[in-house]
C-alpha cells in the first residue's frame, strides 16, 4: 500500500499515513482512523490536505531480490524456451510460448 504525506494547516504538523489508493481523508480525525493514530492535541474536523512527495523506489540488486518483490524475470535460455528464474513454489521453471500453464501466476503477485 502507499504511504501518503498529509498536512494540518492550522498546526503546521506532517503526518505519513499508509493506506488504500482509494481512501480519502478531508479532516485530522479522519486522518488518524484511516493511520490508527491518537489524534493527540489537534481537533478532529481540523482540515487537512494531501501533499504531493516522490514515491519510494526499491531497486532489486538480484533474483532473489526480484522474487521477494513480487517480480518474474524471464531468461531466454534457446529458441522459443525461457526460464523462469523467480518461480515460486507451483510455478514453472520454463515457460514456454502459447502455453499458459507455464506462464508465472500474476494474480499471486499482483495487489492493491
């Protein structure tokens, strides 16, 4: 999930919350459900706005990298035959074009 970066105008006070693309937050007291924060000192129907940061990026090094981030790496190993070399378990190690039983399974690896 994403980390978002949010501000309380009237106290001046930052606060990183993780959650879904899909939620909103509008005020301090909404802010704190959606991170499970104590709201502390500041009002609840404080206003608040999202502010605009880079995103993290995790650059893997290697396949064992790659594999822990949910990522398949294709290797081309002859004519028409590649091999999987993140597969996880019940996966295959080769892949072969037009046959969808050996494709990695993105579903698994694939979410919000």
């Amino acid at each position: 999930m994403p980390v978002y970066t949010y501000l309380c105008p009237s106290t001046n006070v930052k606060l990183e919350v993780t959650h879904s693309i899909h939620d909103k937050a509008q005020t301090w007291g909404e802010l704190c459900r959606l991170g499970k924060l104590d709201p502390g000192e500041t009002p609840a129907d404080a206003p608040v706005r999202r502010l605009i940061s880079a995103p993290a990026v995790i650059v893997p090094t290697g396949n064992s990298d790659l594999k822990s981030q949910g990522f398949s790496k294709l290797v081309k190993r002859d004519e028409g035959v590649y091999e999987n070399v993140t597969a996880t378990d019940g996966e295959s190690k080769i892949v072969t074009p037009g046959d969808r039983s050996t494709y990695p399974d993105l579903k698994t690896k694939l979410g919000d």
